[in-house]
C-alpha cells in the first residue's frame, strides 16, 4: 500500500507534455482543428500541451548523411541537420506523447510531414538487431489524417499500407501508436467559387455538420487517453524502482 500511495503522489506531482505536430498548410481549418481537440483532450487529464505548425518553419528533410548513424559520433542517435526544426527535434526528445496531423495529397502524407518524420524518426532507427531503437522511452505517437476521399477508396489509394507503415515504425522507435482519420472532408467555405462539380456542396455540408464533430471526440478521447497511458506507466515505473 505504501509503494502506491507514494507511486500517486509522483505521478501527481509530474506534469505530462503532449505535441501535436500540424503537417496542413491550414491552421485553422480540418487537420488543424482536430489537432486542438486531441490537446483539449489530454488537457481534460492534466497535460501541458502545444501545437508546432511545420509550415511555420524553414527545414529541409533528410540529406542522407549518416551522421546520426557514426560510430561514437557527435550527433549519434539525433539528426545532426541545423535549421528551424533543430529545435522543436530536441523539445520532442522530452515529450511525453506527439500527435502527428496531416492531410492526404496524392495518397500520402504531406511534403513538410514528409520531412518531418524523416528527421524525427530515422536518427532513432538502429541497423542491427538489438537495440532497435535509441529512443530513451516510451510514449505513444498518434496519427490524425484528414482527406477528401471517402473510406471505401483506401485500397485504390494505398492508404491503408500509408497508415499502416507509419504505425509500424513509430511502435518500432517510440514503443506505441494508433491511428485515425476522418474522410470526404469539407475542402472549401464556399464551394461556388471553385471548380468542383464533382461534389455536393449540400452533402459535403451536412457531413461536416453530422460526422466531423464526431471525428472531433474521438480525437479529444485520443489526447485525453495518451496522457492517462503516460500516467500509468509512470506509475508503473516508479513503483519497480521504489
């Protein structure tokens, strides 16, 4: 009884940080907002969080130059790149749970998404078996993608071997993930204005209006349940240590 008495004070007392990473040009618009709603979640259980919007910065993706993978190198283990991301890369070393945003261009992930992972991801990749990872804990990475497509086209897209790959490797390197998304998107505030006749700007409305907010909560559940997932384990590994 005292280990857990004393294992709920510690995790009282430490303060969960949770990112979301917006990979959307848009900052206020379907990626985005669901982003805030997975923050508004894990605030609902006590979490400091943040929103880091890639297309604020001026970064580039991996240039391939192995520094991170040199025996008893400088940069081992961490992208050795200097630039606008340099910094957000060592905040996330730190944080307790990220959420990664994006919508789907050409059946993937956008560019500066893109970018993003392969910094953030391959310096912690190991080419040998044991370690796989140099990622020095465990914490969940979410995916939240939004798209223009309706479910029932993934496969002639690809997209469940895109969310699938990505789960793969961010289990692989940081211990946990899930994913989800949320289709046949509203594109456009004014559907008049553009050539887009392909689509009923009635039926495109009344999804926003009827199912958006439900994508909405199960974003918020994600946030609040990454948080309680970092709560339990914390608890979990004080008390192995106490």
């Amino acid at each position: 009884m005292d280990i857990i008495l004393r294992s709920l004070r510690l995790e009282r007392g430490k303060t969960i940080k949770v990112i979301a990473i917006n990979g959307s040009p848009r900052k206020k618009w379907n990626t985005a907002t669901l982003l805030e709603k997975a923050l508004e979640g894990a605030v609902s259980e006590g979490a400091e969080t943040e929103m880091i919007h890639l297309y604020n910065l001026n970064f580039k993706g991996c240039i391939s130059c192995f520094a991170c993978k040199l025996k008893d190198g400088k940069s081992y283990g961490k992208c050795a790149m200097k630039d606008e991301l340099t910094p957000v890369l060592e905040k996330l070393r730190d944080t307790d749970a990220v959420i990664l945003g994006s919508p789907i261009y050409l059946g993937n992930c956008t560019g500066e998404m893109r970018s993003f992972m392969e910094r953030y991801i391959f310096p912690y990749l190991v080419y040998s078996a044991k370690p796989q990872t140099l990622f020095p804990k465990n914490i969940p990475i979410g995916y939240i993608y939004t798209m223009n497509i309706k479910e029932d086209l993934f496969e002639a897209f690809g997209l469940r071997k895109v969310i699938e790959l990505n789960e793969g490797l961010a289990t692989r390197i940081f211990g946990y993930s899930e994913s989800m998304y949320s289709t046949d998107t509203y594109q456009f505030d004014d559907y008049s204005k553009y050539v887009a006749d392909k689509y009923d700007p009635a039926e495109k409305a009344k999804k926003r209006e009827e199912v958006f907010p439900q994508d909405c909560e199960k974003a918020f559940e994600m946030g609040a349940r990454f948080v309680k997932r970092q709560k339990a384990l914390e608890v979990q590994n004080q008390s192995g240590k106490i």
